[in-house]
C-alpha cells in the first residue's frame, strides 16, 4: 500500500495556511523519515516562492517521489518540471459538475487536454498520476473512459477523488472493485472528511483493491480537512496487519507539523489529540495501572506518545498516590485523602491539576499538623473601590471560638490584622508574606508563603488555594500552630 502525503499541497490550503520553504523543507524531511512513498510539496503553478520550495525538497535527496500539483495546463505541467519533481499530480475535473460549471469546457475538450499534459510531463522526465476530481461523483464508466484515456498517454497510477467527500464504505467499495478490475495501474484513493468519513471510505478503497491513499497529518485540508495519516497508517496496521510507515514516529510527525502551521489538533481528536492517551476518571486510571488495555484500545508507545494521567474531580486515589510518588512523595491513607479532597475541590471548579499545581497541594498537606491548635472557621471579607477593606474571621483556639474583624490595606491585610488582634498577646508578628500564582489566568492556584515571629523563634509556612485570601489566612495559621 503506497502512501501519498498532501501536507504541503491539500493541506496548506487549510483556511489561513501558508507555510514558508523553510517550513516545508522541514516538514518534507520528516514526511521522508517515517517513510512516506510520494510526498506532495506544493503546486508549482502557484508562485515562484511555491516553485522554489518544491526545487528544494526535490533536490534534497530524499528517498520518497517528489510530487507536484498540476491543473490540465501545459503552463502547470511545465512549471512542476521546472521545480525538478519526478511526479506530476495532475488533477482533471472528471464530475459533469465540474466539467460544465467550473471549466465551461466539454468532456472531450478534458480528455484531449488530460492527455497533452501528460506527454508534456513524461517528454521532460516525470511520470503522472492522474486525479479524477469530483471523482465521487462521476458515473464508473464516465471514470473508466477518464482514467483509460490517462493510462493510454501515459500515466502510471490513477486516483479517485472524493473532493467534497460525500462518499460512504459501500458506495467507496463498489466504485474500487469495478475501477481496480478494469485498469491495469494502481488506483489511489483521495479522501476528504466532511461527512467524517474520509478514513472509513479510505479502509474501503483498501480493501476494495485501491493501492494508494492520500493523506495529510493531522488532518489538515479545505473545510473539515482530508484523511488524517496517522489514523490511516494505524488503523491499517490495526485492522489488516498492513505496514505503511514508521508507526513510532507518528505523534512525533504530528507535533512537529502542529507546531510549524500553528493549527491546533482538538484535545479529543483520535491518536495525537491531547486526550487520546489520557486518563482521569478514578475507575480507568484504576483499570489502566492494573493492566493498561482494560482502557486504552492500543499502547500510546506504538505512536511514540506516553500515556497521562490528568487530575481533576474525576480523580481516584490510586492515580493520585502513584503520581505523588512518581513526584517523589509517598502519601500515607489519612494524606491522601486530604490531597484527593484538595484536588477535587479545584476540579469541581471545572479546572484539571496541573504537576505543578498537585506539587503544591502535596506540600501543603505534608506541611499540615495532624490536629491544629488553631483553625479557621469563619471568614467574610469586604473590598472595593471606594469603602476601606475590611474582614471578620471566627477561628477556634485551644477549644475557644474567637470573632474578630479588621480593617487593612486590601482584604488579604484586613484579614491578617484580624487574625493578629486574636493571637496578639501571644506576641506573634508577621515577618514574611510572599504570593506565587502557580498557574496563569484569574482562577490561578495561588501559593502563600509566610514567616511568623514569636520571641527569637521564627517559623516559615505556606498554604495553596484558589483564594488569595483564604489562603493567605490559611498559611498564617498554619505558622501560628507551629508557634503555640
Ligand atoms: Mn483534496
């Protein structure tokens, strides 16, 4: 099964892409080491800076064919022998659609022009594969005539083109198994994905005889984009046991394209989705650290990923206690319950725990006292732009509830001289206070570090919490209790 990869021609025409040589180059080289038959770089015709982008990558010495792009014109063909490729794609409306609406051309005017071309091309060293577009949409024997008229001027393989993907498996497979039966050169498949099915219809023509498909990585192409490559190369892999390319490198592929177009794969798209490979549910990650398969349908290693545990309200113990320790941290049942509380109090506010974040949390749980002689259990504070910042705070010390409000400059210092007046006789002064956001964004975890003073014992502490003020007066009684 050949592999024709359409990043740097179908793909770029993803809305809002334009990739520089440099970039292309790059791209090409990684197409060619995960093994890619034919690489599409582009279409000549397009612009000089085009034209020069495809020269490079067909000088490069790279073991895939070099493709360009051409329309059923001599000026086209011309401009892809002129970028050195060895294979000219060249595409001819094959739809009546098309024929009559977009070319305004007859069907004949097609085939003659069709078969120009290609002589063009091989007359100046390249072999032609020949594109019916809208092929999906074309009548089998209006295909025959298309293709048979290609192969008789020369060209060595033919594709199907399902240009606004509106094909299904069974229509995919009737089309493959009359076209494959009647031709005597490879017939290739070219899937786009409106309908969602561009894969499916891609395993169709597979198994209908088709033996070249084209695809992009992740995906990208004209309006919902083409068949994604790594879904194509594993589910192949998967389902028949066919070798295509280099499956460890595919996640590897995806990133690097990712990063160089900018477009962003969502975090549920199969195999190189942020997701794919992730777990957070209690049951799964259960289930996954008993024996990984009971959850994952194959081992995120096979396309060079690693599998992720995320933490959030869905959160179970086991996951936790593994990540802790993997952190560096062993947790005991009674710390661990209160890290999965912390952690599920920040999920339910709709937010995943970041390594940083859960850090944190576990530094402040091992920091915590088993039984504080001192514990907040009321606290209102008042702020805003024209009223002096004031807080009230009801703590219970040594079995005796306290009430106590303060005015301050800000809520977090408000609360503080409160706290002060409480534990005032006691001596205790504040001689530190320090805020970290551990993650960006306005519902940041904070991280409050601070240092109490009582006689010459100075005591350091800290607290995490999405409230800057609650936690402020949290990391305070924690110092407290280590002082009393
Ligand atoms: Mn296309």
């Amino acid at each position: 099964m050949l592999i024709l990869d359409t990043t740097l021609r179908d793909g770029e025409q993803t809305p809002g892409l334009s990739l520089t040589p440099e970039k292309k180059l790059m791209i090409a080289r990684k197409l060619d080491e995960v093994g890619v038959n034919i690489i599409e770089a582009g279409s000549a015709c397009t612009s000089a800076g085009e034209r020069a982008a495809i020269k490079v990558i067909a000088n490069e010495g790279l073991k895939a064919e070099i493709a360009s792009f051409a329309r059923i014109l001599p000026a086209d063909v011309q401009a892809a022998l002129d970028a050195d490729v060895n294979r000219v794609c060249l595409v001819a409306p094959a739809s009546d659609l098309h024929i009559s609406q977009k070319l305004k051309k007859t069907r004949e005017q097609v085939l003659e022009l069709t078969a120009k071309c290609i002589e063009l091309a091989k007359s100046g060293g390249a072999k032609t594969e020949l594109l019916a577009e809208d092929g999906s949409r074309t009548a089998t024997g209006e295909l025959l005539v298309h293709f048979s008229n290609g192969i008789s001027a020369g060209a060595d393989r033919v594709c199907v083109c399902d240009t606004v993907g509106v094909l299904n498996p069974e229509a995919t497979s009737e089309m493959f198994t009359a076209l494959v039966k009647k031709l005597k050169v490879p017939v290739a498949f070219h899937g786009h994905n409106d309908f969602g099915l561009a894969v499916a219809n891609s395993l169709a023509a597979y198994r209908a005889g088709a033996g070249e498909l084209h695809c992009t990585v992740n995906g990208l192409g004209e309006r919902a984009g083409n068949a994604p490559l790594e879904e194509i190369a594993l589910v192949l892999n998967y389902f028949y046991g066919v070798k295509t390319i280099e499956l460890t490198k595919l996640y590897e592929l995806s990133r690097l394209v990712e990063t160089l177009t900018g477009i962003r794969s969502g975090n549920n798209k199969p195999l190189v989705g942020a997701n794919a490979f992730t777990h957070e549910s209690g049951i799964h990650v259960d289930g996954i650290l008993k024996c990984a398969s009971t959850y994952e349908p194959v081992s995120p290693e096979m396309i060079g990923r690693v599998r992720r545990f995320s933490f959030g309200k869905h959160s179970g113990r086991q996951g936790l206690k593994l990540r802790a320790k993997e952190l560096g941290v062993e947790l005991n049942e009674e710390q661990l319950a209160k890290v999965a509380e912390k952690v599920k109090e920040l999920g339910d506010k709709g937010r995943e725990v970041s390594d940083a974040e859960l850090q944190v949390i576990l530094m402040d749980v091992l920091g915590s006292p088993n039984k504080p002689r001192i514990r907040l259990d009321e606290m209102v504070a008042v702020t805003g732009s024209s009223v002096v910042p004031t807080a009230s705070v009801k703590v219970t010390m040594n079995d005796i509830t306290y009430t106590m409000s303060g005015t301050g400059d800000g809520p977090v210092d408000a609360a503080l001289n409160a706290i002060e007046a409480i534990v005032g006789n006691k001596g205790i002064s504040l001689s530190e206070y320090a805020v970290d956001a551990i993650t960006g964004g306005s519902d940041a975890l904070v991280h409050v570090r601070v240092k109490l003073k009582m006689g010459d014992k100075e005591v350091s502490s800290a607290s995490a919490g999405t409230d800057i003020v609650v936690t402020s007066v949290q990391a305070v009684l924690k110092g407290i209790n280590l002082l009393i």
